[in-house]
C-alpha cells in the first residue's frame, strides 16, 4: 500500500504531515503516474518507486530549507517544488521549466489539489528575472554545480542560498566551485527504502 510506505517513510525521516497532506502528496503520485503515461514526464514508471525516488526524495530537504520564498530550477514534473510545498504551506515555491507539457502538469496539479502556494514559470533560467530575489534556490539533478551556480547567480536575493541536491558526489564537481562562491554544508540525506547515496549541498555568494 502507497500510503503504508508514505506513513512509515516520513517516519524514517522524522517529518510531520497532516493526514489531508499525506493524501495530497499521494494523489500527486497518481496524477504523476496518470500523466506519464501521455506525457512522458519521469523515467520512473511505477508508482511505489515514484513515491520513493520523487516524493520521499524530495521531502528529505525540508529540515534544511531557511527563509520563506523558493525557486525550483529545472522542476520537471514539479520536483522537489510540489513535495516541499505540500508540506510546508506556509512557504512560497516558484517552479521553473523551459517545457510547456512539464508546467502544464504542474498546474493541473496545484488546480487538483488545491496546492496555492507554488506559481509555474515556464523559462529558461538565465532568462527568467524575477522582480524579488529567493531566500532559497533549489536544484534537484538539474546541472552540475558549476553550472547551477552561473546559471542562477542573480536569483538569491541578499543572504539567499543555493540548494543542489545530488546523488554521490563527484570529487571534480566539488572542485569546480566558481570563484565567489562557497560550500556551507554538504549534508548526507538518507531517504527511507532507498539504498543510494543522497547529498544536500549547500551554497552562497560570497
């Protein structure tokens, strides 16, 4: 049972979710699952690994996001943005894509679901000027770092951080931090029922 796996994840990873808000992130596997079939929105095509690689995936960042406003770059289907979302309402979520289908899936999820605080933006990233900047730039298997981090410099706004999250890390990518750049904290998440490595890095201008 998806929600049995949900349940006893989010325990694993000590994170509270309301009943009505497991319920959201588990019709979000089943709209995720639906579209993909169309849409082609994930590699991943069965639904308890959807749970596992995306929701879970996404909502082991939650502990460590500091401010109140977020920008998802390079969200696809609207992850980590939508997880994170859903269990923090109280903060607001810019999802950025450069694919109509991928932004159109988001919309219907927030019209579906009831989801109001995120807002699609269908753009590249170096185009996309946002009138405020983030406390929080996030970035889920998006670009190398290097590459995040040049291509997103002007979203931070003033003590604002860059979130990448990464799989094992690569001692080359680690080396390549642009100049004006610093590493924070690199934090080892473990994502319950999933036995690979997971990292959180964490950045800022200098």
């Amino acid at each position: 049972m998806l929600s049995e796996i949900l349940a006893s994840g989010l325990k694993q990873a000590g994170l509270q979710a309301s009943a009505e808000q497991q319920q959201k992130l588990l019709d979000f596997v089943g709209m995720l699952h639906k579209w993909n079939k169309a849409y082609n929105l994930t590699s991943v095509r069965d639904p308890q690994q959807m749970l596992v690689r995306h929701v879970l995936d996404s909502l082991v960042v939650s502990p460590h996001l500091q401010g109140e406003r977020f920008i998802d770059v390079g969200t696809g289907p609207g992850l980590p943005g939508i997880p994170l979302a859903i269990l923090n309402p109280d903060k607001q979520f810019v999802l950025l894509d450069s694919l109509g289908k991928r932004i159109r899936f988001q919309k219907q999820v927030a019209f579906e679901l009831g989801i109001n605080n995120i807002s699609s933006v269908e753009s590249r990233v170096e185009l996309y000027q946002p009138e405020q900047g983030f406390d929080g730039v996030l970035s889920r298997a998006f670009a190398a770092v290097a590459d995040m981090l040049s291509w997103c410099a002007h979203l931070p706004n003033e003590g604002g951080c860059f979130y990448a999250l990464k799989g094992q890390l690569a001692e080359d990518e680690m080396q390549a931090i642009p100049e004006g750049f610093k590493l924070l904290e690199c934090i080892e998440l473990q994502v319950p029922g999933l036995d690979e490595q997971r990292h959180l890095l964490k950045l800022t201008k200098v």
